[in-house]
C-alpha cells in the first residue's frame, strides 16, 4: 500500500496499464513532456516515449475522432480532454460514432479500448468555462459507460477496469479533490467492478446517493446528522450508466428516504433519472418525496461559486427537511 492522492492514483493507474500493454496509448493536449494541465501524465512520455504518450492539435473533436480510430484498429487508447467543459466539440464524436459503433456493425466492429478521461466540476474558481459537471449529456446515450470516482482508491480500480472494459467508456475526474484526497493504494494492479454503486455508511432513516467530489459534502452532512439522531446510509453510486439500481433500490426500501445531490444543474441532471427510477421502484416505501440537492440552472458563477455549489449545509438542510416531511 501507498499514500496517494486522487491525481497519483490515475498516473499509477496509467502507468500500470501502459506497461502492462503496448497497445495502451496516451494523448491529449499538452500532456506529454508537460503532463497536462493538472499534471495527470507526469512522467509517462518520459517513461514510454513520445510514440505511446504524446501531444495533440487543441481540437477536441480531432481527439475524440483519432482515438475511434485507433481504438478500430486494435490499439487501447486513453484520450484526455482538458477540462470537462471542452468536450461539446467531440460530442457528435463520442455519441454519434464511439457509441454506435458496436451496434450499427453487428458486433462486427468496436471501440472496446477507448477511455476518454476529463476532469470536471467546480471548487477551484474556475469560472463558466472550467466548472461544469456534463455528465447527463452522455448517460443519455446507449453504448457509452459513464465513470466518476470519488477518492485515490477508486480513481485507480475503476480507471484500470474502464480501460480493460469492453465498452468506451468516458470517466470524470473531480479535479476539486485531485490532490485534496488522499489515502492508501495498492501498488499492484487491481480493478473496481463497473456498475457496481458502494454503500459508505450504513442507515435506517434515510439513504444519501451521490458521486464524485459531492462525496465529501454528502459525508459531511450526514455526520452532522447524525449529530441531531438522524442515521443516515451514504452510497457513493462510482458508475452512472450503467447505474446500479439494485443497491439504491434495496437501501430506500430500508429507509424510506432517499436524497440526491450533484453539483450540475438541477433541471436535466442524472439525480431526475434516478429520482423517477426509485419512484417506480419504491413507491409503497417512500415516506417523503424523494430530495434533490444539485447546482442552479444558471451557467457556473465565478464570484458566487459557493453560494452555486450544492454543499454540504444546504444537504443537511435538506435532510432535516425530509425527515420532517
């Protein structure tokens, strides 16, 4: 085991996959000598030459499209996008080609290899255009997996299985906690099983559901709570397609609470697919409407960042709020 934050366990992970296998490539803007913006490559071109991790133009959909290619081919490319809020260019891209490819040639073809990592959501002053948590957008599209880990021991397991998944799958980076998190690795290879949801802390008055860097929030809430006799179950959902329905459905039954938070904006956000799924699911159990505590439906602030974020007294609040329904 080793101490690692959030953005050394993806360079591990990244490291581990690149020697486990030739086939495994890097690219993206700025991230060879340099190490990308937040420096999740550092090292990596040193390590495995300038063939196998290297630069790109700054056109998003020219990675998106290059790594559909190569992932054709046979090669297991891992392409970063900058900042998630960049990845709109390579939309039609990753939507209409990656996604599409395995069904629209019968499983003749794939992009099996393909791992598009970005990191995303706000916490750092960013602004409009380096805040924004898109994540709905793809969990929208049948043939993608949408991945989003919440400390450095996940970051690594499900970065590893996204790249050995036989699906493309596109993983979000909390760039908010990459080096805020921190705790004990494995140093060997291992893989966390995509699709599978963790309960944090278990409960009986109601179930709190989020990902990311809202785990820290959430967490934070549901200790202050528990402060006022409130026991709360916390899940960390690690996948949100596909989601695992199961395990939220078995903890709301239990409850008979559920609360949803993410920091995009409330109207669209994945928290409504979730909230309709459970009602379907759990109605007969439900002892209070089901709470969503998100980000506004404005474009990301910069001077009023905290005020947008969902954090976690506004969570609280809402707990308290639910458990007096």
């Amino acid at each position: 085991m080793a101490t690692m934050n959030l953005l050394q366990a993806i360079n591990n992970a990244l490291d581990l996959a690149m020697a486990a296998n030739d086939q495994v490539l890097c690219f993206g803007e700025d991230i060879g000598k340099f190490g990308g913006v937040f420096r999740a490559t550092s090292k990596l071109q040193e390590k495995y030459g300038k063939d196998r991790c290297f630069n790109t133009p700054l056109t998003e959909q020219g990675i998106a499209g290059f790594a559909i290619g190569l992932a054709a081919q046979g090669s297991v490319p891992v392409a970063e996008i900058q900042f998630a809020d960049y990845i709109f260019p390579a939309f039609d891209q990753i939507v209409n080609e990656a996604a599409k490819f395995r069904y629209r040639s019968g499983d003749q073809f794939n992009v099996a290899g393909l791992t598009i990592r970005t990191p995303y959501g706000g916490g750092i002053a960013g602004g409009l255009y380096h805040s924004q948590s898109p994540e709905a957008y793809f969990c929208h599209t049948p043939g993608l997996k949408v991945v989003v880990p919440s400390n450095p021991y996940q970051a690594k397991g499900l970065l590893l299985a996204s790249i050995n998944d036989p699906n493309p799958v596109i993983f979000f980076e909390p760039k908010r906690i990459y080096r805020a998190s921190e705790g004990q690795v494995p140093e060997q290879t291992y893989e966390i099983p995509l699709g599978v949801a963790e309960v944090i802390k278990h409960g009986s008055d109601i179930t709190l559901l989020g990902w990311g860097a809202q785990m820290e929030y959430l967490s934070k809430a549901a200790d202050k709570a528990e402060q006022d006799g409130i026991s709360c179950e916390v899940i960390d959902l690690r996948t949100l397609l596909p989601w695992d329905i199961e395990t939220v459905e078995q903890s709301v039954n239990k409850t008979g609470r559920l609360l949803i938070t993410h920091e995009a904006p409330r109207t669209g956000g994945f928290a409504g697919e979730i909230s309709a799924s459970i009602q379907e699911r759990c109605f007969l159990s439900l002892e209070s409407p089901i709470a969503r505590v998100t980000g506004l439906d404005t474009p990301f602030p910069l001077a009023y960042e905290k005020e947008y974020m969902p954090g976690y007294l506004k969570i609280y609040d809402a707990i308290k709020s639910t458990l007096a329904y």
